[in-house]
C-alpha cells in the first residue's frame, strides 16, 4: 500500500530544528562569538526572488551556449585520457534538504573514485587524472553544474552543495556545526561568499570548516542581486585566471 504525503513550504523549512536566533562564531575567529543571527529575518530570501532565478537562468544558458566549443573539448580530452564516463553523478543537499543529482566533469579514475564523496579529495590525490589535475586547478571540472542551474537545483551563487554524510574535523558536519542545515534555506550555488573568502578545499580543519558556514549564513542574512554580481566577479578573478583548485 502506497503512502503519500504533503507539506507545505513551512513544514520543510522547520526540519532545521527551531526556528530562532542562531548563536554564530565570529568570521576569521577559533572563538565563539556573542553575535547573533536570525536567517530568517534577512533582506531577502534569495530562494524566491525571481529576479535572482532570471539572472541564474540567463547566465547560465548564455554561459552554456559561449562554451560549448570548451565543453566538447574537456569532454573528448577526458575519454581520450582515461576510462569511463564523461561526467561525475552524485546526489548532494539541495533546497530545504532536498537531494539532488550534481553533474560536474570527471576528474578521478573509476576504479578509485569515491562515488559517496566523504573521502574528500586532497593535495595530489592519486585518484586524480592527469587531465583531471587540470580541470581541478582551473575549476572547469565545475562547468557541468550550470545545468543543474537551468534545471533549477542550483543556483549561480549560494552555499556550496554538500554531500550527505559530510564530514568536518573528522566529525560528521552538522555534528560540529549545530546550525549546519540554515545553510540550505537557499539553493545551493557553483560559487559562494565563503568560497570567494578563502574558504575551500578540505575541511579537515575544524575551525576552517565552521568560517564556510558562517560565511553561508552571512550570505543568506545579506544577500542581494549586487552581492551576488560581486561574488561572480570576484569567483571570475580567483578560481577561472588564478587557478587555485586541487
């Protein structure tokens, strides 16, 4: 006998426990911090604006369509170079801790890859392909998320989608972080304020790992369309001319 249920938009928001101030720490600090936040109360709700979901549609179309000379290119470097499938599939937290499949290009070897992603990737990780080292440094391995922005499970920029069973400072995330799940009252994005920040690559560090989320929900308190368009230049500037991924 098949069961079925319906919830309203309060019901799933109110999986994240209570919904009332959060104690935060403070940016850049090992010390928790008096300052609260209400991510409830910020300036607006990113998650249903739809200026915000125009702007992801349109630039992640006009951005599909300007690099799909590059995007047939990685795809055939990446058959001519090692075995399996082109892209990577793997579900991650979504909207209101909704599950989605992720699609980004594949940089490890089938045989080692970790299909689950709680064993992170690290600083020349034998698991990586040479053109997958490539990718990764430059993040084009990325690029395949802009469908998951057409199709609605992402957005251009948010809290980077994470993968259930997550962990951070050989702890499972929101174990750590007892506010973890605010971070997904918004679509998850390819680029964020805590990656911009400095924050990204592993999380062993604990500390390291609890900044993302403070960054995540500074986000969420402030954003608006200008935050946005700052996020995307500055993500322009540091990841795709830089190179600064592993």
């Amino acid at each position: 006998m098949a069961v079925s249920a319906q919830f309203t938009r309060e019901e799933v928001v109110s999986l994240f426990q209570q919904r009332r101030p959060t104690a935060l720490r403070g940016l850049h600090s090992s010390r928790h911090s008096n300052r609260y936040v209400d991510v409830h109360a910020s300036a607006g709700d990113p998650s249903s604006s739809t200026t915000k979901r125009a702007m992801d549609v349109l630039i992640a179309s006009m951005a599909l369509v300007f690099l799909m000379p590059l995007l047939i290119g990685i795809s055939i470097a990446i058959k001519a170079t090692s075995p399996g499938p082109v892209f990577f599939k793997q579900r991650r937290y979504g909207l209101r801790n909704r599950q989605f499949q992720i699609y980004k290009f594949r940089t490890m070897d089938v045989e080692t890859g970790d299909q689950s992603g709680v064993r992170q990737t690290t600083s020349n990780d034998p698991r990586v392909t040479p053109i997958g080292r490539f990718l990764r440094r430059t993040s084009l391995d990325e690029l395949p998320q802009l469908l998951n922005v057409v199709i609605g499970d992402m957005s251009i920029v948010g809290p980077r989608p994470h993968v259930p069973g997550m962990q951070a400072g050989a702890r499972l995330y929101e174990d750590l972080v007892p506010y973890y799940f605010h971070r997904h009252t918004v679509r998850p994005g390819i680029t964020g304020l805590a990656q911009v920040s400095g924050c990204r690559g592993s999380t062993v560090n604990r500390d390291s790992a609890m900044d993302r989320i403070d960054y995540d929900l500074q986000y969420i308190e402030t954003w608006s369309i200008w935050l946005d368009i700052k996020i995307i230049a500055k993500t322009a500037r540091q990841e795709f001319l830089s190179g600064n991924g592993f």
